[in-house]
C-alpha cells in the first residue's frame, strides 16, 4: 500500500474515533459546555471522514489504491 492510501485510511480511522467518542461524551456529559465540544468534535469527524473518502476515491480512480485493502 502506498503510503499516501495508508494516511488516508488512518484518517478515515481517526475520524471514526471522533465519532465515536463524541457519542460517548455527549452520553455521558453533564452540562451544556460539553454538548458543544462533543458536537463539534462530531461534525469534525464527520466532515474529515467525508473528505478523506473523497479522496480515496480518487486515489481508486487513479489506480493508486490497494483494492485488497479497501
């Protein structure tokens, strides 16, 4: 796998991770301060992972990516 596709496959991760997180915290947080760190730390989540999707569709259309590790 080229490096480039591994970066962008560990970035969709991360962002994943954001995601997640923010699910949690927002579960358990106990004032409204928390609420908006976890939706924002969410909706960057979300805008990172659709972007570096993007990517790899690029990079898929270019033949660059590693269809095994798709």
């Amino acid at each position: 796998m080229k490096r480039c596709d591994h970066n962008l496959k560990e970035t969709i991760l991360l962002a994943e991770r954001m995601i997640k997180l923010a699910d949690k915290g927002d579960g358990d947080r106990e004032d409204t301060g928390c609420g908006i760190l976890y939706g924002m730390l969410r909706d960057s989540g979300y805008k990172i992972k659709r972007m570096a999707e993007d990517e790899k569709v690029k990079h898929i259309a270019k033949g660059w990516w590693d269809k095994k590790t798709c």
